[in-house]
C-alpha cells in the first residue's frame, strides 16, 4: 500500500478513491467531489467513481463502474479501481456494502461517510445485523454530528476510537448575501414568472416523500403575500403541481432541476426544509451562507446548523400550519437572522474547514 509522506509535509502521495451511488447530483456525490477538489489542493490524488450512472439531468462528470442500478460489473470494476488505491473512502449507504465485498482480502483501509441520520437505519433486526457488520469492516465511520456518532457507536458497537465527526462542507466563497433591495431583480432575471415584489420562499432539493414538499406548498395557504420558489425535481412533481394549484394557485413556481443554486438563493428571503429525516444538508449551509433565515424540521443534523430563533426556526412535526407561523416570523426578522446564520456557518461549515478535517484523518490513518 503506498505510503503517505510526513503529516507535516501537508502532502500525500498515496491515492484516495472515492465512492459514490450515482452520477445523479445528489448531496453526497457533490459534496464528494467538492471534497476531492479541496484534497486535491492539499496534494492528495483524489478519484471519484459512482457505482452506477444516474437517472436526472443535469448529472455529474464521473465515471460509472457498472451500467445500471445493482450491477454486478460495479463490483467486479471495483475491485479493479482499488488495485492501487491508499484509501478508499464511501459517501453513503449504498457504497457501504460496495466497498467492504470489493476490499475483502486487500490491505486497503476503508472510510465509511455516514449520511443521513443513523436513528432511521435498521428497521428490522436482520438489516441492522448487516449494517453493524459492514460498518465493523470499516478502518473509520465518520458521522456528520456527535449525536449521530453516538447512535452509530451504540447501536452498532462501533469503537469510540474508530469514529470521527466531520460535518457537510460547503465552498463558501460561492454564496454571498443579496442586499433585500436587490432580490426583486434577481426574480425578474430569473424569467419564470415570480412576483418580483412578493416575499419569496425557496424550495430546494428533491420531490420524494422524505423531503416532504407538499407541507411548504401547503403552508403556503396561510401566507397569502409569499410565493413559493422550487428547484429540484423528483416522484412527487405532479403531486407538488396539482396541490399548487390549489393551495395557493400562481404563487408556486418550479425551476426545474439546478445545478447551481446560487442565482436561486439570491432570488430568495428565506429556505425552507420541511424533511422528515436528513443529514446535515447543503441546501440548508449555503442559504445560511447566502445571508438567508433557514427554517427547518427539527430533525438529523439540521439543529447543528440552525439554531432556533438566532439564525432561523426549526419545527417539529412540519404541519403546514407550523410551517406558516415560521416562515411568517422568519420573513419578518430576515435580515438579522440571515446575517447570524452566514456567521455561524462561515466557522463550522465552510469546505476549506472540513477539508482540513479529512486531510488530518487521511494522514492519521495512513501513518498508522
């Protein structure tokens, strides 16, 4: 296994590869290759591989070890990938069995990237005896936030020393604050109907259950004066269409699937999240970089990043209902909670800060 050159050199000569599910551009695949690009700066040779091509547009520029969701042949390509890899380092669930089959009998260490929120793993005990195995398998389990490490460390008998926490990063120099005077320009030069006056609330990430976009199209009933902007696409996009309709008919307006989501976060007053379970994502870092009031679920890792009444409102059990009375008093203090929100993720979320956690736990871990 190649070694890694003195952790005080700051460079490493032994390759790290990446694992991902999908080319889809999804939160942890595009966190992995933020990730790869900041090791990459550090002297790391990083790749990035999905185990099969995605089904969204616009999608990722990776290469797909196998040609369809399950194939046997990303195995088999991944055996071959990791011949020379130093690392090899997974970004969810689904690269967790992956790469502990494929690392079976090689010297190569694996680190598992934990998601999501472990308390919604394991729904019977058969899955969360395969779970703990493979996660037994892994050189570290890294968990986005301490409460999700303990979960991990009890549940699945993860030793303490084979765990870290090293939260989402996001490149922060992308997002900057939009003056409020300046948004109604940033809707008109969307070009997709929005009020250029009205108070604008974003939607950002996938239409599937989990998300839960149907609560902020129907909060949006109790807030005549808000419309609703939404980026991303998913299952629920004819649901999320026909419940606009009529909760609140021509104040909902989609995008489309984003690959960038500043231009919309410019356009915006405030983020909503609505989720019934998350990780800590992205969407919620890079409105609270954008100057923006986050409110949320209280659920996952979204506590970490919003604190409640300081940079935005979190909600338990996102009834529209609750998710109005939020946004209302969200909307009504943006700009003071949107500057304390860029503030306190600026020092904890920023991709140059969480890229120098995983450059200390490489090295840790190829010096052991």
């Amino acid at each position: 296994m190649p070694a890694a050159t003195s952790p005080s050199a700051g460079v490493a000569t032994g390759r790290v590869l990446q694992v991902v599910t999908s080319t889809d551009r999804r939160g942890a695949e595009v966190f992995a290759t933020q990730l790869g690009g900041a090791l990459g700066e550090r002297g790391w040779p990083v790749e990035t591989v999905a185990l099969w091509p995605g089904g969204a547009e616009p999608s990722l520029d990776l290469a797909a070890l196998g040609h369809h969701r399950r194939d046997p042949r990303a195995l088999i390509g991944g055996v071959a990938a990791h011949a020379d890899a130093a690392v090899v380092v997974g970004h969810g669930s689904s690269t967790l069995p992956f790469a502990t089959a494929a690392l079976v009998g090689r010297p190569t260490p694996f680190v598992y990237r934990s998601i999501g929120d472990p308390e919604f793993w394991g729904s019977s005990a058969a899955r969360r005896a395969r779970v703990g195995f493979a996660l037994r398998r892994a050189a570290v389990v890294v968990a986005l936030w301490p409460a999700a490490a303990a979960v991990i460390a009890d549940r699945y008998r993860i030793d303490a020393d084979r765990l870290r926490v090293i939260p989402t990063g996001v490149p922060a120099e992308r997002f900057s604050p939009t003056p409020p005077a300046d948004r109604p320009a940033r809707r008109l030069a969307l070009d997709l109907g929005l009020d250029p006056d009205r108070r604008t609330v974003l939607l950002l990430g996938a239409l599937s259950p989990e998300k839960n976009p149907l609560a902020a199209v129907d909060a949006m009933a109790a807030l005549p004066d808000t419309q609703l902007l939404i980026g991303g696409d998913g299952p629920l996009a004819e649901a999320v269409a026909e419940r606009a309709r009529r909760a609140a008919p021509g104040r909902v307006i989609r995008a489309g699937a984003v690959s960038d989501p500043a231009a919309l976060l410019a356009a915006a007053d405030a983020l909503v999240l609505p989720s019934r379970t998350e990780g800590i994502p992205a969407v919620a870092i890079e409105a609270a970089l954008a100057g923006l009031p986050v409110v949320a679920s209280r659920v996952g890792g979204l506590p970490e990043v919003v604190v409640h009444g300081e940079t935005g409102m979190l909600v338990d059990g996102p009834t529209p209902v609750r998710l109005a009375q939020a946004l209302d008093a969200a909307l009504a203090d943006g700009a003071a909670l949107g500057a304390a929100a860029r503030a306190h993720c600026l020092g904890r979320f920023a991709l140059t800060t969480v890229a120098a956690q995983w450059h200390e736990l490489l090295v840790e871990i190829l010096t052991r």
